[in-house]
C-alpha cells in the first residue's frame, strides 16, 4: 500500500455502533416505559399511603382541595381531638369513629398489636391479643400488656383495655388492621406547618398472594404486548443498517459490474467505508494483475502465432528437400551417378524432420500438467559417470574434450534417469552444434546437504547476450534468422521442464567460473517432495 495519506471514508463501525446504540436505546426506552406502566398499574392495585403522604405541603397547610382522588382506596385525617377534618370516601368515615382510633395500628410499627388464636384445655377457641412496644435503635420488641377475648370477644383476661368488657366485630376487626373484610387500614402522624398534630386513617386493598399473582399476570400481558413493538423497532433498525451497508458497499458493486461489462472504475478510498479500504486496494490491485494477465495472454498468443510459424518453417525446409528431390527421382532426371547423393539427402532430411517432431512431441508431453515423475533412487554420480562414457566417441569427433570433476563417493538422490539422460543430451548437444572444434566440456557434480549441484558449460563460443534473457523460452536459437534449419529451440525449454519436475532450480551463470564461457547451475533435491506439482525451474541469472 501507499504511504501516502489518502481521504478516509466514513467508518462502518461507526454506522454499526451508532445504528446498535440507537437500538439499545430504543429497546431500553421501550423496556423503562413498559416497566412504568407495570410498575403504575401494580401501584394502583395496591395503593400506599405514600401517594397521599408526598403532598406533604398541602397536608401542612390542611389543603385536602389539593390532595388527589386516588382509585382502590380511601383516607381520613384527625386532628389532635380526634374530631374529623377530611374523608375522601363517606363509607370509610361512617364506619371509624373517633373514639376507635387507638384500636388501629401506627404504619410505622413501632406500637402495634398483635393477635393470635388458640385453645384452652377444653378446647375453647379464644384470642390472644397483646401490644408491643418495637424499638428501632436497637431492634428489641418490648411486651406492653395483654388480653384474652373469647369467640364472641368478650374480655376473659388481661388489662390491655381497661374499663371495656367486650369488643364487637368491628373493632376486633381494626384491632387486626382489616377493613371491609379485604382491606388493610393504618394510621399515619405527622405535623402541619403551625406544629398541629395530625393523623391518616388510611385503606385499601389487602395486598395477598392470590391478589398480587392476579395483577402480575395483568402485568405480564402487558409485557407481552411490548414484544411486538421491540421486534418492530428492530426490525427497523437492522433495515436501516441493511440499506446502509448496502450503500456502503455499492460503489464496489458497480466497479465490479463495470469491469465484466469491460470498463474499468476507480474506487477512491473516500467513496467506501474505513474498513473495507483494504478490499479496495486488494480489488484494485486485482484489477491490475487481470490487465497484466490479459496483456499476457495476448502475447502468448503472438508467441503461440510465432512457434506454430517457426514449427512450420522448421518443418517446410526439409520437407521441401524431400519432396523436391523425391519428385526429381520420380520423373527420372537426376543423372545415374548422382542418385545416391539424392537418397542421402532425402534420408537425412527425412532424420532432421523425424528429430524435431520428436523434439516437439518431447516437449508437448513433458509440459502437459497431466505428466507425473517417475523417479527412483539412484546415484547421479554413476549416472553422469556412464552417460559421459558412452558419450565420449562422439564428444571426440565433435572435437570436444569432456573434463569431468565428479566426487570418489556416491552421490545418492530420486530422480527419473530417462529425464536425466535427456537433461544431459540437450546440455551436451548445444557444445556439440555450436561450440568450436578445441572447446573443452566441463562437468562438475557436488552434494550440499539435502542438495545436489550439478554445473555443465564450456570455455567456447559462450551463448549472445540477445539470447541470454530468453534462452529458456521455446523455439530461441543461436540462429536468429532460423534459415538453417540448424536446432528446434526446444532443448533448453525441454531441460528447464525437466528440472521442474524434479522441483529444481535452472539458471545461467553470470559471470560463469574462471576459464568457462558458459554455465549452467542444476540444482536438485535429493529427495522428492510427496506433492507432484512442479516448482519454478528457472532461476534469475547467478552472480559469482
């Protein structure tokens, strides 16, 4: 990538996290205002005194025109004669009188009553009625007194209630903090602003397991209606975030249609989001290498062009010979004496012709992807050793003198030696066709490690410099104007796929080594890999 700084487009995380906030939100805002409703709907199920007790500046100025009209229950303020001052429900003022306001329990439970039923010896039910004393500094209750009524509250035992022989209903009743049988009652004091004392009677429904399980599930109902509006509110926003990286992303989208439609579009780094800059820069440098390998198949179709014209030259030569000549036999008009020297040529010819479609046949099968090694272990030094021995005839007629240095010791390997042979025809028949009459052929075999080097070259003519780059390419020769017929061009492209497929490396030496003109460095493994695709064969040229 550039070290330039480029505009950044907007952040894709960014629009994420804000799209997830607004989300949160939403779900946390529909969740608070849910819960709220719950929440009122249970607070007016069961309603507290403390909804009366928070208009603390009307109950101090004795303004009951400001208290408010609370549903599901009712209350009553006393002052400190305990005459009446306020009844927000008439039947709740009918029913306490004045005179029972000490028969009902302070909220705060610090004086209170409590009330037990039990039985005597004879079985009698009758009830136990004791006040307590609760102090909230150091949490111990103290017993005040007690008294014992019967089932028809008659006062049995005890001095809780002097001067009182009896109770009715309704007074044992508000002893127990009921009201109407399923209301709770309690009092409440407190002060106006002059310092009056003042007290609230107040009711409303007992709150009990049945009744409390009841406005639950009223509750949860209510819950359960809010799901839709959640999903909905999602759905929305994840919509949202859809078309947002969908708008994101389409100027990639459009590069790419425009591209299958043959027309190239930049992607600015500002036009996409942060995060996918890197998929930019890699579609663009896609884009790149797409034109490299278009221009590259437009040349190895010129080349394609160019080796099927070559075959076609290097073929039409000597066939033109032989159908020349064989004509000239045919119509009898070649002298007697000279009919020899036209079967010769024809024969050599037809042996030039045989050896390039060989050669071509050769290297067409080692190049198709289908071709596997058949390697073996073997010792490459005797390998060598023989080939140059069997060699050596022709090498002295060519007027080449071999100058092997290979080690005493063998030097074991895998390769397939049908594909070595043919490795070292090609090499040793380039010196035969171009080098001079003199040139000495040298053969060095060394083993390194997990390698083995083999280096072949001459001290004669050395390879043109205009050649040297493409040596290994198909149909190159010393020849550039190819009116000799002399060489296919395929020999080193047939040498560069052999080491390939034993997963070697192939270069020209450059500069070669003191006393040598040409230098050609193999480099193999000694043992081949378990895969049996090729590796590149052709190495840069070396510097020594």
């Amino acid at each position: 990538m550039s070290g330039r700084s480029r505009p950044a487009g907007r952040s894709l995380l960014g629009t994420c996290l804000t799209y997830f906030l607004l989300c949160s939100l939403l779900l946390f805002g529909l969740n608070a205002a849910v819960g709220a409703l719950i929440a009122g709907r249970l607070d007016r199920a069961f309603p507290t005194a403390d909804r009366v007790l928070a208009y603390e500046d009307a109950l101090a100025a004795d303004d009951f025109a400001a208290l408010p009209r609370l549903d599901r229950c009712a209350f009553l303020v006393f002052d400190a004669d305990d005459q009446m001052l306020y009844a927000s429900d008439p039947a709740l003022a009918a029913y306490i009188r004045p005179a029972d306001l000490w028969l009902i329990g302070n909220a705060d439970h610090q004086l209170y009553y409590s009330v037990a039923e039990t039985t005597d010896q004879s079985g009698a039910q009758y009830y136990y009625i004791a006040l307590n004393l609760f102090h909230a500094d150091t949490g111990a209750e103290e017993f005040i007194d007690y008294c014992i009524v019967d089932r028809s509250y008659r006062i049995v035992e005890g001095g809780l209630f002097p001067g009182l022989e009896r109770l009715d209903r309704r007074q044992f009743a508000l002893l127990q903090g009921v009201y109407r049988g399923d209301w709770e009652i309690s009092k409440y004091g407190y002060e106006t602003a002059d310092g009056a004392d003042r007290t609230l009677v107040f009711a409303a429904p007992m709150l009990t397991d049945e009744s409390y399980q009841r406005a639950l599930e009223h509750a949860g109902r209510l819950r359960l209606l809010s799901v839709p509006a959640m999903a909905l509110a999602v759905f929305v926003l994840a919509r949202l975030l859809s078309r947002g990286v969908r708008r994101s992303l389409r100027p990639l989208h459009e590069a790419i249609v425009a591209y299958g439609a043959g027309q190239r579009i930049e992607v600015g780094p500002a036009r996409v989001p942060r995060e996918l800059s890197y998929v930019t820069e890699s579609f663009t440098h896609l884009l790149d290498q797409l034109e490299q390998a278009d221009a590259a198949r437009a040349q190895a179709a010129q080349e394609k062009q160019r080796i099927v014209a070559d075959l076609s030259h290097d073929l039409k030569t000597p066939l033109t010979v032989i159908r020349g000549y064989a004509q000239a036999l045919a119509d009898g008009v070649v002298p007697p004496d000279r009919e020899k020297q036209y079967l010769d040529t024809i024969c050599r010819k037809a042996a030039d012709s045989a050896a390039l479609l060989d050669t071509l046949f050769a290297y067409a099968r080692l190049d198709h992807p289908a071709y596997r090694l058949e390697a073996e272990p073997l010792d490459l030094c005797a390998l060598v050793r023989a080939y140059l021995a069997e060699k050596y005839l022709e090498l002295e007629t060519a007027g080449l003198r071999p100058a092997p240095d290979l080690p005493g010791q063998a030097v074991p390997c895998e390769a397939d030696p049908r594909l070595l042979r043919r490795l070292l025809d090609n090499l040793t028949g380039n010196a035969i066709q171009y080098a001079p009459p003199g040139t000495t052929l040298f053969v060095v075999l060394r083993a390194a490690g997990d390698q083995v080097c083999l280096s072949i070259g001459d001290n004669g003519a050395g390879i043109p410099p205009a050649i040297r780059k493409t040596l290994f390419d198909p149909f190159v020769t010393g020849n550039a104007a190819r009116t000799t017929g002399s060489g296919t061009g395929l020999g080193m492209a047939i040498v560069q796929r052999i080491v390939s497929l034993h997963h070697g490396t192939i270069c020209l030496a450059d500069p070669p080594r003191e006393g040598w003109k040409t230098e050609f460095v193999i480099t193999l493994p000694r043992r081949q890999p378990d895969t049996d695709e090729p590796s590149h064969a052709a190495a840069p040229e070396s510097t020594k």
